[in-house]
C-alpha cells in the first residue's frame, strides 16, 4: 500500500518543528545570560554584544515564521512539547507513579 505524503504540509511541519526548538535554545541562552549579567561575569561590551545577536535572532525567527506562514506549525510543536514536559515534571514529582508499570522480580 503506498503512502501518500503532502509534501506541503511535512514541509510546514519539519520546518515549524525546526524552528520551534530553535525558539527553545534561544529562551534557554537568554536566561543563560542573564544569570551571567546578574552575576556580573560578562563586560559591558559582552551584554551589548549578546543583546545584539539574541534581538537579531528573535527577529529572524518572527520574519522566517511569517514568510512561511509557520505560527500555528510552531504553536502546535510548541504545546506539544509543553505537554510532554508537564507530562514528564508531573510523573517526576509523583513518587506513587515511580514503581507503576515497572515489573517486579
């Protein structure tokens, strides 16, 4: 049986899951570096530097989201993620949960 893929939408998909984590690693370096400018290890040269380049980020990201027509493609991946995250903290904090579905020998 063949399987017919739309390569439009894998397109949109792969692209809006491309860029979804691309979002992720810049909040994660954006925290990264205010961590480091509240605990003064960067220059004044080094903030202005870094601001820079997350700004240039943030707005590459927002133009490639729009040429693309990929807000909703990323949104989808995002809440997806979000989910699996909640679904993981959630299982970490129950402790009742650990030893469900683990067989016992």
């Amino acid at each position: 049986m063949p399987v017919n893929i739309d390569e439009g939408n894998l397109k949109q998909g792969l692209l809006g899951l491309v860029v979804a984590l691309v979002e992720i690693i810049q909040e994660v370096l954006e925290r990264q570096a205010m961590r480091r400018m509240e605990g003064g290890r960067l220059s004044d040269q080094e903030i202005e530097r870094l601001g820079m380049a997350l700004s240039d980020l943030k707005e590459a990201l927002d133009n490639i989201k729009k040429d693309n027509d990929l807000e909703e493609a990323v949104k989808s991946v995002r809440d997806g993620l979000d989910q699996v995250a909640d679904d993981m903290i959630g299982s970490l904090l129950n402790t009742e949960r650990w030893g469900q579905g683990v067989e016992k020998v």
